[in-house]
C-alpha cells in the first residue's frame, strides 16, 4: 500500500493505492492519527484502493467518530465497485460518507 497526502490550506487528502487489509491498516490509522489536529476537513481517496479488508474497516469507524465529535467533514471519494460492494454488505455505506 502506499499512501500521499496532500495539503490544500486546511484539507487533508490521503490518497491510497494497493489494498487495505490486515498488514498494512495500521500504516493508514497511523498517518490519519498522525494528523489529527492539523485539518479542518479530510478526504480518503481510494481511486486506485483495490481492497479493503474488516481490518482496514476498523481503521476507518474510529476515525469518523473522532471527526464527526468535533464537526469536522470526513468523506471517502472515488471508490471503485468492489470495494463498493465491501461498504454496502457491511453496512459502513450508511455510516461513512461516500462519494
């Protein structure tokens, strides 16, 4: 998985690229973490995210909460039918914001 982030004043945009699952969902809550505090909006682009496993799921939940206490935007952007499909059947499609 790699992972970019890019500043745009106070937007944060990480974009991700490869899978989210167990090995590398600690690497993507770490660089959230990591910034918290530094923005006043956050967008997850998964573009080229290929999957997301329960354990990248799990990454994603805390984070929205911490966001959501403190009325910060939080939104997941360009994500691909399969990792689509992986939202919808767990749910998170009514939990996260998706566009």
């Amino acid at each position: 998985m790699e992972i970019t982030k890019n500043f745009d004043e106070a937007e944060l945009t990480i974009s991700i690229k490869g899978r989210i699952d167990t090995i590398t969902s600690k690497d993507l809550e770490k660089e959230i973490n990591d910034e918290m505090g530094n923005f006043d909006s956050l967008i997850l682009d998964f573009e080229k995210v290929e999957y997301i496993s329960s354990a990248g799921l799990r990454v994603l939940i805390p984070a929205q909460k911490t966001l959501k206490k403190d009325n910060i935007p939080f939104v997941i952007k360009n994500v691909n039918d399969t990792v689509n499909e992986i939202f919808r059947m767990s749910g998170f499609n009514k939990i996260l914001t998706i566009e």
